[in-house]
C-alpha cells in the first residue's frame, strides 16, 4: 500500500486495534502484549527527532491507549511530522541495530498497525460469524 493511504488511514487503524483490544476477543496466543509495545516505541522515536515527545511505562499492548490519547491531543503537529517525513527522502536517524531512513521507518510502523488492524478486524469477524470452530473460545462462554 502506498505511503499516503497508510498516512490516511492510520488514526482508523489505531481506533481498528484498540476496539479489538477492548473487545473479547482472544489475543494472549498473540505476539500483540510483546510488538505493539515495540512499535509504538520506534514510532515515537521518530517523532522524537521532531520535538514530539510520547513516553508511556504501560506494559504490554495497553500502551496503544496510552498513546491513542496522546495522538487524540497532538493529533495536528503528529500528523505534521509524518507527512514530514514521508516526504523527505534523505533523513536518516540512528537506531541500536544501525543508520536507517526516517521514511522506511515511519514507513513500516505504519504498515504494522495496518497489518494488526485488519488480522485482529478478521479475527473479530469470524468470532462474531463463530466461524471456524478453532475461533470458538470457551472459556469466554463461562
């Protein structure tokens, strides 16, 4: 998907993972507890280069709340900053692992919260449908 429509849709991918997060859907087989965590860090590192500062000591894939607050009040100057850096092809920015470019990175934490907005969009389906039986959860009955 093109950078721009990621851009676009990201405030509706953060509202998409936080319902399924909220909801009763079953998501401790899920890696989400260890790489929303993650991913919100490395988004907020690079709106750290920008003078937006995001800090959250939630554990877990509760810091998505914390930081869809935080968007919700710097909504306007965040957005700023993402088209920003989607737009500039030749910032870099140092990272633990290396040198990367702040567009690929932007980029694919964009991406991410796609990607976990729609699987947890289908989970959420098919449990509604209770389709397939391995969707069935039964301790959820109880």
């Amino acid at each position: 998907m093109e950078a721009a429509a990621l851009f676009f849709r990201f405030k509706d991918n953060l509202a998409t993972v936080a319902g399924a997060l909220n909801s009763k859907l079953e998501v401790r087989s899920m890696p989400y507890n260890t790489s929303i965590p993650l991913e919100l860090n490395l988004l907020a590192d690079v709106l750290r280069l920008h003078g937006l500062e995001f800090n959250s000591a939630t554990p877990g894939a509760a810091r998505l709340f914390d930081f869809q607050q935080w968007y919700a009040q710097h909504e306007e100057q965040v957005n700023q900053v993402m088209q920003r850096v989607l737009e500039d092809k030749r910032a870099y920015m140092k990272t633990a692992t290396g040198t990367v470019l702040q567009k690929e990175m932007l980029y694919r934490r964009l991406e991410y919260f796609k990607e976990a907005a729609h699987t947890l969009d289908v989970m959420m389906i098919q449990q509604n449908l209770h389709s397939p039986k391995h969707f069935s959860y039964p301790f959820l009955n109880a």
